[in-house]
C-alpha cells in the first residue's frame, strides 16, 4: 500500500520536470527582450535620460525575476530570496528629481541590479542545456518515431539525404528494414532519457539560480539589519499593548474589587455593634469578591506566564492546554531539553492562539499539536482535520503569531487547502542546553 504512492509521485514528477524546464526555457524568450532594454536604457545614462528611465526598467526586470524566483522555488525546490538592498530612510523625505536621483543611485549601485542583468544575458544558453534539455530530447525522440514511421520513407521517395544521429536517411531508407528499426529504438531511448534526466535538470538549473539571483552578503547583511528593525518595532509595540493590557485589567477587574472590598470592609466595622447580622451578610460578599479578585489575579498572571510553563516546561504547558481545549487534541512532544524561556514563552503563545483559532474558526473534530526539535530549531505544528480555507490575511490571529516569532527570527507557514485540513507551523531558531530536562 505504502509503495503505490510513492511509485505514482516518482513517475509524476518524472513526468511533469521536462515540460517545467521547456516552459524555464520558453521563458528566456522574454529575458532577452529585457536583456536588450536594459541595455540600451544604460547606454543612455551619458546622456541624462537613463538616470530617469533606468530606475523604471530595473523595476520590470525585478518583477520578472521574481516570477523566476517562484518558478524554481515551486518546481525545483530551490527557494531563493529576494536579493535586492531596501531604501534607504532618506527616500521617504525627498521628492521630485531628488527622489529619482537618489533611486537611480540606488539601484545603480546595488550588486543585485547587475547580477539579474547577468542572469538575463546568460540564462538563454544555460536554460537550453540545463532545464529545457530534457523536453528537447523527448521532441527528438518523438521525431526519431515519426521517421520510422513515414518520414524515412518519404525522405528516400523524395531523394533527401538526413541523419538520425547517425543513421543514414536517404533514399536508400526503405530498403534497409534495420535503419528503420534503429530509428526507432534511438527515438525511444531519447524519450526515456528525457523522462528519467527532467528531475535532474531542474535541480540543476536551480542551482545555476541559486547563485545568481540570491542575496549576496552585503544584500542579506542589509536585509538583515532591516528584518530585525522592523521586529524590533513590533516587539516593542507589542510589549507596549501587552503592559496596557495588563494595566487595564487590573484597573478593571481586581482594583476594582479591591476597592469595593475595602469600602465593604469599612461598612462591616460600622455595623458589626448596630447590626451584626447585616454585617454578617456583607463579610460573606466580602469573602466572594475576595474569592473572585484572586481568580483574576490568577488568570491575569497566567496569561503573563503561566506557572505550567514556568515550573514544567513547554511540553507539559501545551498538554494542559490540550486538557481545556473543547475538541480532542492529540499532542506528540519530542524536545531533549528545554528552550530559552523567553523563545519557550513565545513559541507556548503561539501554539495557544492557534489553538484557541481551530476551536473558533475551522468547524474541525480532532486537532493534533506537534513539538519537535530539528536543524537547530524548535518546531510547533498544529493539524486540525476542519473545513479549510484559512488565510493569513483573514483576521484569524496568525499575523500576530508571526510578529511574535519574528523578534526571533522565526517563521510561520499555512497550508489550509479549502476541505481541509489546514496545517500551521511555526519554526524558530534556537539552541537547547546539553541537560536533557523537559
């Protein structure tokens, strides 16, 4: 049972490689075009115009570059990121020729501008013996059956003189019965050959973009510096809102309390002589709101850091939140040791607000929770088998997990087909002490 699959996903993938790698390879038509505007907008610079045009053109062949970045990450498996440097602050305060001045330096002077550039005058070549190699063989193939079929034939009747690699076809052709054969045994091994390269090619052709339209190191160094500014602003707005948070539940809820308790109080020390079964009945509302203010107070630091977590561990923390959950949920925890607490704070948070979005949003009968540690990362996934069709833009909390887990390097990724199941995880870097403690 178990092979069936996996025999129909090898004979797809083989299938499917050497028309994606033609398609690689039709795109190069496009490429050159860009290539030769490129080119000329730059000639252009001596004379003032490029300075104005240039910035436009790099835009187009950022967009185009871009759809080849997501064609090798989807059909080779290479992800490449985006290369180019951000803006720098002053953009935003100029305007007019300053602006565009500023622009063209920008990308005039970005590594990434000139290695697109390279991609697009020698992609053509590589693409031809790279990714489009395999449908081409498979078109020669197919040709190879067509001579040994009719056009052997019509090539002698005709008097033409062609060669099948190195098979004579002229008008000798028909008398010779093993050319034929030999025609068409080459044109099937084309095929094959085509079929079973298709897979390899692609890995190489995304490797040939890999290189080229990748970041290089003073791009990724920027990217990086502007990756943890911005996480660094978003944690500090979200520790801003969390202290409000805080602040206005206890204005709320406990200080209230405990301010009608202190007047309850003073009330009882009036009454206990005039009246003492009033006061009676107001020491046992007293004691209620006690009871309840300290609920509060118990909630409201479980929701800071819940003792679970603190005294038990992550695992143990998501199996209780596991326990309160209103649907039957699976949890599987394989961690050799304990995370930094504030990555382990960070990473419970976020298994429970995806946890409280399954029970709010996906219609689902069983979830399960998964924690691991892989590749020098811990991983959290939460599998529900509901409706599907959840997205990060659909007000479903996931962008606030992925601001959370931004302010350490982490990562989120859905997959929410609609029918289901929807799969979160979220994966953040991190290293775990040599003590095995869970």
């Amino acid at each position: 049972m178990n092979g069936e699959p996996t025999r129909r996903s090898w004979l797809m993938e083989r299938a499917r490689a050497p028309w994606r790698g033609y398609l690689l390879m039709l795109m190069s038509v496009p490429a050159m075009l860009l290539a030769s505007l490129l080119s000329s907008t730059l000639s252009l610079i001596s004379v003032g115009v490029g300075i104005l045009v240039v910035p436009c053109v790099v835009g187009w062949v950022r967009r185009f570059t871009g759809v080849y970045r997501t064609r090798i990450a989807e059909w080779t498996g290479h992800r490449i990121e985006r290369p180019y440097l951000p803006p720098a602050p002053e953009e935003a305060a100029e305007t007019g020729n300053a602006l565009r001045l500023r622009q063209f330096q920008r990308v005039i002077t970005d590594p990434a501008t000139w290695r697109d550039f390279a991609w697009l005058l020698l992609d053509p070549v590589v693409a031809l013996f790279t990714a489009g190699l395999p449908a081409l063989m498979i078109m020669y193939g197919v040709w190879g059956w067509n001579l040994s079929a009719w056009a052997g034939a019509v090539f002698g009747e005709l008097g033409w003189v062609d060669y099948y690699t190195f098979v004579r076809v002229d008008e000798h052709y028909a008398d010779g019965p093993y050319r034929i054969i030999g025609t068409a045994v080459l044109g099937t091994m084309f095929i094959v050959a085509g079929f079973l390269l298709g897979p390899k090619m692609l890995d190489v052709y995304g490797r040939w973009g890999t290189s080229l339209l990748g970041p290089t190191e003073r791009s990724r160094l920027a990217l990086r510096v502007q990756h943890l500014t911005e996480t660094r602003s978003e944690a500090v707005d979200a520790s801003a809102a969390e202290l409000r948070r805080i602040e206005r539940d206890l204005h709320d809820g406990a200080q209230a309390r405990l301010v009608a308790m202190g007047m309850s109080l003073g009330a009882i020390e009036h009454l206990l002589d005039r009246d003492p079964e009033k006061a009676r009945i107001l020491l046992a509302e007293t004691r209620a709101s006690s009871a309840k203010a300290l609920a509060e107070l118990r909630d409201l630091v479980r929701g800071i850091h819940p003792p679970v977590l603190a005294d038990r561990g992550i695992g143990d923390a998501v199996r209780a939140l596991a326990l309160d959950h209103p649907l039957p949920v699976e949890v599987t925890v394989d961690l050799p040791a304990r995370p930094e607490p504030p990555v382990e704070s960070a990473v419970y948070f976020a298994v429970c607000e995806m946890l409280t979005n399954t029970a709010k949003h996906s219609g689902a009968d069983r979830v399960w929770v998964e924690l691991a540690y892989r590749d020098e990362a811990i991983r959290a996934s939460v599998t529900d088998d509901g409706r599907g069709g959840a997205s990060l833009e659909g007000g479903t909390g996931l962008r606030g997990i992925e601001r959370r887990i931004g302010t350490f390097d982490g990562v989120l990724a859905l997959s929410s087909p609609p029918g289901g199941p929807t799969v979160v995880t979220l994966e953040v870097p991190c290293s775990l002490p040599a003590s095995p403690a869970l």
